[in-house]
C-alpha cells in the first residue's frame, strides 16, 4: 500500500525519521508506533483497514526501517519518546497514540515525560502487548532470565554489538534455513497465521542491525514506568493476545487495571503478533475505541 505522503524529520542527534500518512487530511489521526525489531511495515492491514476512516500515520524508530539512527548512539526510551513528540507535532488536531510492544513502552514513556500534551494533543492511547516495566520481568520464564540478565544476558548484548557483521550473516542463513520461521511462529503466534504473515515477519526482524537490537534491548532493561500509570488522563485501550509469551498478559492486566480510564481487550487466539494473526478483529477493536475517544474530545 503506497502512502499519500512521506516525510523526514531531522532530530538534534542527528538521526532522521521516516513518517508516511496514509488516508484523508481531514479524518482524525492515529498515530502508529511499531516496537522493537521490526519497522513501520508491520503495520500493513493497520493502514489498509483503518485509513478509509482515519489519517493513519506511521513511523520508523531511528536506526530501524527506513529512518537514520542517531549518531550518538542513544537508542533509550526517552529518545524515541521525543522523537513520537516530534511526530505529533505535525498534526494538528487530537490524535490516537498506539503502540505495539516496545512500541507501548515508549507510549508510556511520553505520557511520563510530556503530560500536558495528553490534555492537549492527545484524545486516546491505545497499549498493545506491552508491559510496564523491564521486560524481563514480564515475559516467560521470567524469574529465570532475571536471574541472568546481568551475569550472562547484559555480557551477550554488549558482545552482539561488537560482532554485529558476523551475526546479521548468521541471521540470513538461519532465515534461508528456515530456523528463523520456526522461532517467529513460536514467540509470535498460534498456529493460524498465514505462511506470508509469518514468513513476512521473520524477514523484517533480520533486516536489522544486531548491534542497533542489542542497545535497544539493553535500554529496555532499565525501563520501568509502574508509578507513571496512575497519571494517565485520557482513555485508554489495553490490547493483549492471550497467548502471548514475550509479554505475558498479567501486564496488560496489571496496566489496564491501574490506569484510570482503561479497559482490557483480550485477543483469543493470539500471540505477541496477534495484530496481524488477529488483523480484522484488531482493526475494528481499534476503529471502534477510536471513534469512541473522538466523540468525548469534542
């Protein structure tokens, strides 16, 4: 699907944000941000069923896609925060903000560092098997990779960077091989995705680099919002697969039942990339609490 309009923002760390907008000027704006691995192409029948009634706005995370990463290396939560700021800025009326994953994370992240723009800028947030806290924490197996973050998991993260060539050819041949389409079908979803919804998202997690993942992970290791949740002030929509494994529904729960004006919306079947195994029902899941914010900002 070609986009009605593409353009580039320059940030002061010297990265470069490439944003398309997809529909008509004059709907109402959702803003998609996508999480960590992918890029904006994810959003795929996002952006095919929701832009004849939304402009629907999506963008690469720098350093993913086809945006420029920051030449200081600050691949924080924060950083991409200001970059959804950033974002937001160039439109006028109230959007919705959704985020899938990191991608959520980061939503959070923005309410914390920006809170006047949730009265002003923002008319709903919608939070897509995300979580509140280090991911560690809330993903399967959960107290054993905790135990380990630091002896093992943090050593391996700062040894993918240095050996990042090495590993994104290794990568490309666990792909050709066809290992790459066994563990995306096994973290992501349930057995009733299409063969090009799977084989699409294992290709678009090895296109990046495995040096840029490795801080980017690390960053979300020091993530913790918990204490930002109850400052929420606008309506918001906590989307979970029940059967996600990376991050297990208790933090949407957790989310949805702390944030003021939320509600849970649980998806069955469906995994971590329920949004594309789960598309229609999401899309209207999503069109639906959209239209529903929409009517109380007026």
């Amino acid at each position: 699907m070609r986009s009605d309009r593409v353009q580039r923002l320059t940030r002061p760390d010297g990265s470069e944000i490439q944003v398309e907008f997809y529909g008509s000027e004059r709907a109402p704006t959702l803003i998609l941000t996508h999480g960590w691995g992918p890029d904006s192409t994810v959003w795929y029948y996002a952006k095919k069923q929701l832009s004849d009634q939304f402009r629907v706005v999506v963008w690469d995370l720098p350093g993913l896609g086809k945006s420029k990463k920051p030449q200081n290396r600050d691949y924080s939560l924060e950083k991409y925060a200001r970059d959804l700021e950033a974002v937001l800025a160039l439109v006028e009326e109230p959007a919705i903000l959704l985020g899938h994953s990191m991608g959520a994370m980061i939503l959070l992240t923005f309410c914390r560092l920006f809170p006047q723009q949730l009265e002003q800028k923002v008319a709903g947030l919608v939070l897509v098997d995300g979580t509140y806290t280090n991911p560690v924490k809330t993903t399967t197996l959960n107290k054993l990779l905790l135990a380990l973050q630091k002896p093992l998991l943090q050593p391996l993260l700062y040894l993918a960077i240095v050996l990042s060539p090495l590993l994104w050819l290794i990568g490309w041949l666990s792909y050709l091989n066809g290992s790459t389409l066994l563990t995306t079908e096994l973290s992501g979803f349930t057995g009733r995705e299409t063969r090009g919804q799977l084989n699409f998202s294992s290709l678009i997690g090895i296109k990046a680099s495995p040096g840029i993942l490795a801080r980017g992970v690390l960053a979300m290791f020091k993530f913790d919002e918990t204490a930002t949740l109850k400052d929420i002030s606008v309506p918001t929509l906590v989307v979970v697969g029940k059967s996600d494994i990376a991050t297990r529904p208790f933090a949407s729960q957790r989310i949805s039942t702390e944030v003021p004006q939320a509600k849970l919306s649980v998806l069955s079947p469906g995994g971590h990339m329920a949004l594309m195994e789960r598309n229609q029902q999401f899309s209207e899941i999503i069109r639906a609490f959209s239209i529903s914010c929409l009517k109380l900002k007026k």
